[in-house]
C-alpha cells in the first residue's frame, strides 16, 4: 500500500474543496410544497453586519428549538417543527426555504407562509425581495388536468409553462404577485421522479425568481438615473457646441466641463457595482433556465421564451445605460482635453506678447540708460576739470599761464578720458 509522504495543507484546503458540497439540493416527494423568501438590506448590502442574519436564523430556531449552526455558517439545513428549512447567506441578501413533505388542503394556501412568525419577520435585518409560494403534485394521468388547474391559479396571458429535465414534470408559473404578496410556481413530477430531482426543479425555480429580481433591481436604477444622464448629456452637448465659439470663455467653458465630468465619474462610481451586480444575476437567470432543459408544454410559452420577452429588454436597457454613461463620461473627458489644450495655447500666445512687451522695455531701458550715460560723461568731466584745474593752478601761475586757459587746456583730455573710462566699465559688466 502506498502512503503519501507528510506534507503541509494549505489552512483553506478542506473548507474549499466542503464548499462545493455545502449546499445540496433538497430532497422532496410529491406532493409536497414549499414557501421560499429572500430578505436584503435597502443599502450596502454587500458591507452588511452578516452576524446579524445569522443571529436572526437562530432566533426562528429557537422559536422551534431547532439546533444552531456553527460560528459563522453560510449555510443551513435542519428540521423546525414539521417542515425542513433550508437557509442560505449570499453576497447581497439571504433566503429562507421552508419544505412541507406533505401537501396542502388546498393549492397555495398563504398560512404556508405562518412558519415564519409575524414579529420574526418584523425583526428580519432588510427588506422582503421576493417570496414564493411551490406547489408540488404527482403529474396527472391527462394533461387536460394540468391545464385547467393552471388556467385557475394563473394569469393566462403571462403564464409560462414547460416540460423540464428530459420531460421528467411540467413547471409553470406567471411571475406575478397574488393578493398575498407572494410568487407562485406549480411543479407537477411524474410519477417515480427521483426525490432529488424534484428538489433540483424547486431550487431552480427559486433561484431564477431570486436573482430576476436582483436583477432588476439594476433597472431600477437606471430609471432614476434617467433624468439626471438627460440633463448631463443636454448641459455636455451644449457646452461641445460653444467650445467652437471664439467669443466664449475658454476658462469658464473648461471649469463647466470639469463640473460635468465630475458629476458623471460620480454618477459611475455609484452605480458600477449594481451594473456590475445587474450582468451577473442575468447571467444567472439564463443559466439557471438552461440547465431545466425546458421543451414546449402544449403550445405555451415556455420560461426561456418569456424572459426573452419580458424581462431581456429590461436587461438590454440597463447595459445601454451603463454605456451610454461610460460613453458621456469619455466624451467629457476628450472635451476637456481639446479645451485645456485650447486655454494652454492661448495662455502660451499671451505670455509671448509679455515677452515681447518686456523686450521692448528693456529696449526702451537701454536706450535711456546710453542717454544718462552721456549726461554722466558731461557731469563728471565738470567736476574733474575743476579738480584738475585746481590741482595745475599753481604751476599755472609759475609759467604765467591764466586760470581760464589752463581750464581750457585740460577740458578735452578729461572729457576723453571720462568717456574712455565709463566705455571700458560698461563693456566690463556685459
């Protein structure tokens, strides 16, 4: 026998590889039924207290005195009462499903829903997504049967209906809220369907109601974001068409730009995550849809044919308004590009007019300045005349010579030499 030598365990190895068997699905004989309801927080539900939803499953346990689950569990299944509870915590919200293993005296019947006690639900730590009633019967012997049961429990014009899982039961629903507040949905297994794969329908079932409306939560969105992106794209457009007018303020036009794609940027970092949020539950909705292997029940539409009609275009809307604002939020931004371009060109032509102003002051500056140079040559020639004039007057007296000519005697070669003097000091300091 081979043994494995000793090696070290990555610590998330087992809790990665018991997560793909965590959530089993239920096991469930017709006829029975099932009451489902998924709870979320109004606002960043993703940052939730998830200690908080767990600490609430406790409470409905110990309504029951069911047992509790470990320490931070994201999954559930036990028995309360008489029913079998399945509690799932995901990214955004948590659901509730409770089986009955055996059926109703009549179809749909809201006490279903008294499992979960009114104040227990007053205390749920979010808001109501969506509830949903499951009938499951053993299929009759006549389809004529399924459809006059279906024509009295649904709106005809929006039921859908289909032959799932290699024609092993017939689903329908018309995902529409009865008086009750709840979804209903009507599984009809054959007779000797494995006890898993009418569980697997039940979960189907509820997973694509779930994460319908998830989804649409994204449309939501989108509807209130409607107005604002008209007034952006209105105000943007506007001030495109004024970047082309000279007479308009660069500076002004530039800072209103800045205003909008700040506004936008703002508008994107707000709603990137339902967006985001919005494709994956979509994704989902198809996913789960497929997996049914729906083929057509007597002509009717089937679950894939109105999601295609009914819920697709909403879908399509949201991902036109996630690019309609990414293609805003580009427009802006190559906007005010061109624009601060423009305002640097401008602001490069004015600083070369000062250079050239500047230039011509020096210029002007210059020429003054020769011209005091001058006047300096004359003022201190005079003094230096008078100095030398004093300094040669003796000697002058001695040869018999006058003050006056002596004075004009030096006058020249002393104006030369101040002028000679004041030349090689400037040519020094250039």
């Amino acid at each position: 026998m081979f043994l494995m030598p000793p090696i070290d365990d990555h610590p998330l190895r087992y809790k990665m590889a018991n997560e793909l068997h965590a959530r089993p699905f239920p096991s469930m004989e017709a006829p029975c039924s099932a009451a489902y309801i998924a709870i979320k927080q109004p606002n960043d539900a993703v940052s939730r207290d998830r200690q908080k939803d767990l600490e609430h499953l406790i409470a409905l346990l110990d309504r029951y005195g069911a047992p509790h689950p470990q320490p931070g569990a994201t999954h559930y299944y036990g028995q309360i009462g008489k029913h079998w509870l399945k509690w799932e915590q995901h990214t955004e919200f948590v659901t509730y499903t409770v089986f009955r293993e055996s059926a109703p005296k009549r179809a749909f019947d809201p006490a279903e829903f008294e499992v979960f006690p009114g104040d227990w639900l007053e205390q749920a730590p979010g808001q109501r997504v969506t509830s949903v009633l499951i009938d499951i019967r053993e299929r009759p012997e006549t389809d004529a049967e399924i459809t006059e049961n279906l024509d009295e429990w649904f709106v005809t014009e929006s039921l859908a209906a289909a032959c799932v899982l290699d024609n092993s039961g017939v689903v329908a629903g018309d995902f529409r809220i009865d008086e009750n507040g709840h979804l209903r949905f009507a599984v009809f297994a054959n007779a000797g369907t494995n006890e898993r794969r009418v569980g697997r329908i039940v979960q189907r079932l509820c997973e694509i109601e779930t994460y319908k409306s998830m989804s649409m939560l994204g449309f939501a969105r989108v509807r209130s974001l409607q107005p604002k992106l008209n007034t952006l794209d209105t105000q943007l457009t506007g001030l495109m068409s004024a970047m082309s007018d000279d007479k308009a303020s660069a500076e002004e036009t530039l800072n209103d730009l800045l205003s909008i794609s700040a506004e936008l940027e703002t508008l994107s970092a707000q709603s990137s995550f339902r967006f985001g949020a919005t494709g994956a539950y979509e994704a989902l909705v198809n996913q789960r849809i497929e997996a049914l292997r729906e083929e057509r029940f007597q002509g009717r539409q089937h679950f894939a044919e109105f999601m295609m009609r009914r819920y697709a275009p909403a879908m399509r809307t949201v991902t036109s308004a996630e690019r309609r604002l990414e293609a805003m939020s580009s427009r802006s931004i190559r906007a005010s590009n061109l624009l601060r371009t423009r305002v640097d060109v401008e602001r490069s032509a004015q600083n070369q007019a000062l250079l050239e102003s500047m230039d011509q002051r020096s210029d002007l500056q210059l020429r003054l300045q020769r011209t005091v140079e001058g006047l300096s040559v004359v003022a201190i020639s005079y003094y230096a005349v008078s100095l030398v004039g004093y300094t040669l007057y003796p000697m002058a007296q001695a040869t018999g010579i006058t003050k006056g000519t002596l004075s004009a005697l030096v006058t020249l070669p002393v104006v030369a030499f101040v002028w000679w003097a004041i030349r090689r000091l400037r040519a020094k300091v250039e």
